[in-house]
C-alpha cells in the first residue's frame, strides 16, 4: 500500500479495535474486517432470498440451470 491517511475515531473504539487487530497492520485488518461484513452481507441476502422461494420455485430454478449448462457444452 502507498500513501497513508489518517482516520478520527474516538478513543474507546481505538481500544477495541486495536484489541481485535492483533498485530496485523491497520490496513491489512481493516480489509479484513470490510471482506467479511461484504460476506456476512451477501450471505444474509441470500438466505433472505432464499426463504422467499418455494419448492417449485427452487426445482425451476434448477431446470433452467441445467438446461442452460447443457446448451454450453462442449463439442
């Protein structure tokens, strides 16, 4: 990484964060922190999704997902 910036939070955060991070530089846990939010995220998305979703749905789904795999074989 390049350039540095630096960032206000109050102290007691600070603390918790500094805790968390262990000896990973600020960067390389920051990053980590903001990948696994991005995960937890999508994964609460999908289970969201999926929950909307009924057998039939499902079963259709996976139809068209094959039918669309068998079209792109290759020869």
């Amino acid at each position: 990484m390049g350039k540095y910036a630096t960032i206000s939070v109050p102290t007691e955060v600070k603390k918790v964060l500094e805790e968390a991070k262990g000896v990973d530089e600020w960067g390389k846990f920051l990053l980590k922190l903001y990948a696994e939010v991005k995960r937890l995220r999508s994964e609460e998305a999908f289970k969201e999704l999926a929950g909307t979703l009924t057998d039939a749905d499902l079963k259709a789904i996976l139809e068209s997902s094959r039918e669309f795999r068998g079209r792109f074989a290759f020869r």
